[in-house]
C-alpha cells in the first residue's frame, strides 16, 4: 500500500535521535514549560522572521487563544475561508464571534477581491489559511485589512516552511498560528501548535492565557486555559527542526515531479495552480478532477491511498445551519469539493512509490477517463 502520508517513516527514522531527547526531558526533571519549549520558541521566531513566539497544545488552541488574546468575543465578525479543516471557523465561534465566509481564489485561498463586500462594522479580523501549504494573497489582504482597521490572523497550521514574497508566512499578520499535529510538516507524536507575533503585548497576553491566564503562580488576571504544548513534545520537534528544512526541499521536489508529468493530463485532471512569489509548503498535493470519484477508485485498486480535502465546505457544515448558507453560495469552494483529491506525499515518498502513481494517473487518463 503506498500511503498518502508516510509519516511513521519519519519517525523510524530518527527514532534513536528522539528517544535520546525523551531520556534526557526524563533526566532534566521539568515537564511543563521547560528549557526545551524554551528554546523551540526561540528557533520557531529565528525561522519565522516574528519576534515572539508561543507554544500551546494544538493548532486549534493556537488560533483560539490569539483570537481571544486579540479581543474577539460574541458580536464580533471575523472574515474566513469556507475551504479549510473545520478547526479555522470553529475557532472564531468557540469564541462567541461569528465566521463570515468569502469564497476562494485560484490559490485555494480566501479571494481578497471578495473580502470589502463582507466587511460589516463588526468585523474585527481577517483569518486567512494558507491551504494545503499555498500561501494566501497576504499583500493584497494585509492592505485591506490596514485600510479598514482590521487583523489579520494567519492559520498557517498547514504551511511551514512557506513563505511569501521571502517572508515566512506566520509573520506577516499581526498573528500566526501552527500546528504540530503529527502529519504536518513539521510535526510531533501527537498534539502541538505555537503562535508567532512580533507584538510583544500580544505574546505576553498569550503566554498569560495558555497558563490558566496567570503570570505570577496562583495570581490570575484573566479567564485563560490549559493549553501548553508538553516539553515532551518540544524535546521532539527539537529533533525533526534538524530535519526540516531537507524535508522541505524533498516535498517540493515531488511537487515539482508530479507538476511535469501530471500536467499532460489535462483536461482529465488539473495540477495545481502555483502564484509568483509564493513558495508552497506542499503539506498536501491535490490535483482536481470531475472524475475525481473514478479516478480515486483507479488509485484504490492499484494500493494506492488519495485523501478528500474536503468533502463539504464549511458554509455547508451542519454544525453552521444557524448560519444560514445554501449551496451555490461559494461555488469555487464548491467545485473543490467535489473535485479536489490529495495524493501520495511526503518527504520519504519514494521516487518508485510516486512512479507507480504517476502511471496510474497515466493510464486513466489514456483510457479517456471514461468510467
Ligand atoms: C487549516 C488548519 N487549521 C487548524 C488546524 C488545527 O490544528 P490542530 O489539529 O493542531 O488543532 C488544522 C489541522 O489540523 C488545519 O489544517
């Protein structure tokens, strides 16, 4: 079976490098908050560019809490993308604001020609997701958010290692937000996420919220949470950032592979769109296809895993009913619904793994795609 992700590979592979690091957390005696949270910190803001940098216990917290931490509460509005993993609008409503969806551009990301029309005197935040790795259009949102006094809070839980315009993505906004769930790009063996700012203010009031909203042991001055991200956890992400950055390169290197031998196959399936000044992190590589459904079957019986990403946009969610969206009101986000199919990626991948993929896609579409 060629996996979507193989990311136990990752893992075996620097199993020694990682259960040295697990001893020495056990040894050094401090579990929570310790000098190997410390120091991820200080790595992620050197290689993010943002001056602080806050580790929580996932990427969902990381968006929930800089939210918070930025004053958005019931009433509020924040403007989003329909196309995303649940957790980027669940965090906004968590909070007792209200996500406001605007459809997608050709990048897969929230369209900024779209956002002035949903901009009502509630909406305090622009929440972008740089899907699937792409960077959003961070120029263009950035200016109407100064424009129109609004935040711009990045989910870039699926895009490390991106940039924009050679800036890292996560410190263009006033926030970023990432995960180190355990299939990202830089992942752990289990939960974790960190916010990067380089307003100290709100990293101060970040640092006060994931610790029970205290910052002097047992005074507290807010309302916060218990969300840290485990030392256990920066002891091993500590490892991977060793491996991160060749990682990187090798995903974009079967991007770039499966871009030239995929692209033939148009109009079977498309390859996706890449935008000047953009560099794509690749966590996923989805292709698009109205033989979407076929074509993940023909994957199917050569052993061969796909992923839907995803099966129904955010608007149409049943958990946002209330909100009152109907089907057609964000077609972009619609048609990627339907069409959009993830396949095998990974910086273990194996050139002979992506073959056999690539000559399954090829033999679909000679056949014409027809089933
Ligand atoms: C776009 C996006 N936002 C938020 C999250 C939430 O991250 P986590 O699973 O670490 O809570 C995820 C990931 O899983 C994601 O893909």
């Amino acid at each position: 079976m060629i996996e979507l992700m193989p990311i136990s590979r990752q893992f075996r592979l620097l199993k020694d490098d990682i259960l040295a690091e697990i001893s020495d957390t056990i040894e050094q005696g401090q579990y929570i908050l310790g000098p190997k949270v410390k120091k991820l910190e200080s790595r992620f803001s050197e290689q993010t560019g943002a001056k602080h940098a806050v580790a929580v216990a996932n990427g969902t917290d990381a968006l929930v809490l800089t939210l918070d931490a930025c004053g958005i509460g019931p009433g509020d509005e924040v403007i989003t993308t329909p196309y995303s993993f649940f957790a980027t609008a669940e965090a906004v409503s968590r909070l007792g604001a209200t996500p406001v969806f605007v459809d997608i551009d050709r990048s897969w990301n929230l369209d900024p020609e779209r956002i002035e029309a949903a901009i009502t005197a509630r909406t305090k935040a622009i929440l972008p997701v740089h899907l699937f790795g792409q960077p959003a259009a961070l120029d263009d949102i950035q200016s109407i958010a100064d424009r129109r006094g609004l935040l711009v809070v990045e989910d870039a839980c699926q895009a490390f290692g991106a940039s924009y315009r050679g800036k890292s993505i996560g410190s263009i906004g006033h926030a970023g937000c990432f995960s180190f769930f355990p299939s990202k790009n830089l992942g752990t063996l289990g939960d974790g996420g960190i916010v990067v700012t380089s307003d100290p203010e709100l990293a101060g009031r970040l640092r006060r919220l994931r610790q029970h909203g205290s910052a002097e042991r047992y005074y507290h001055d807010a309302i916060g949470y218990n969300s840290r991200l485990d030392e256990l956890h920066a002891a091993i992400l500590l490892v991977l950032l060793n491996k991160v950055e060749a990682w990187m390169k090798k995903r974009r290197a079967i991007a770039k592979t499966y871009d030239e031998r995929l692209r033939p196959l148009k109009p079977v399936l498309e390859v996706p769109a890449t935008e000047e000044g953009r560099l794509h992190a690749y966590n996923l590589y989805c292709i698009t296809s109205p033989k979407r459904d076929s074509i993940r079957e023909a994957l199917s019986k050569n052993n061969v895993q796909s992923g839907v990403y995803y099966p129904r946009p955010l608007h149409l969610q049943q958990a946002y009913t209330s909100l009152g969206y109907a089907v057609g009101d964000f077609p972009v986000a619609e048609r990627l619904s339907r069409e959009a199919l993830a396949l095998p990626m990974g910086p273990l991948l194996t050139d002979q793994e992506q073959e056999l993929v690539i000559a399954v896609l090829q033999d679909f579409a000679e056949k014409g795609g027809a089933k």
